[in-house]
C-alpha cells in the first residue's frame, strides 16, 4: 500500500466548483498529460471550476463529459503544462495485482 500511495500522489488533484451561493470541493486523478482530469460528478456543481496540483499550481477546468448515472466526470485544464503526472495502473505498481 505505501509502494502504491508514493507512486499515485504526483497524479491526485484538489477540484473546487462553485456558484454565488455555494461551493463544493472534492478531490480527481490526473487521466493523461493533456490535462484531462477524472473525478465524481457530483464535485462538480457548476462549470466555474478551480483545480489545483498537488504542487500548488491551480488552473481553471472545463466539464468535458459527465456520466451522471455512473457518478463520474471528466474535466479538462485550461492552459496545462507538461509537469502533469497521470494516475498509474496497478499492473505498473506491481504485476502480482
């Protein structure tokens, strides 16, 4: 597990959406070095989304593609940079998985 958390913390993004009333956060995985981002959808409670990377970069992000019923989205950064770390599969971590 600690092998598992050291490889995957470069690619776990802090996600912000908010409205005038209301805000809600949540957390996404970093899909691609596009800046693709996976995440729940119900994180995303409106389109004015803030993400930030796990170095404190923050970037807007624009909804690609929501799968409601599945409770997940995509969402794309705004103006990404190469230091993106997608998240990693199990079968890189280790092949007994």
């Amino acid at each position: 597990m600690e092998d598992i958390t050291r490889k995957c913390k470069e690619s776990v993004v802090h996600i912000m959406a908010s409205t005038e009333k209301m805000s809600s956060s949540g957390s996404g995985s970093v899909w691609d070095t596009h800046g693709h981002i996976i995440t729940n959808n119900h994180v995303l409670i409106s389109d004015n989304l803030k993400v930030t990377l796990p170095d404190g970069t923050k970037y807007e992000a624009v909804v690609v593609k929501r799968y409601k019923s599945q409770d997940l989205a995509m969402i794309k950064l705004r103006g990404c940079c190469s230091k993106l770390v997608p998240v990693v599969t199990c079968s890189e971590i280790s092949p007994y998985v």
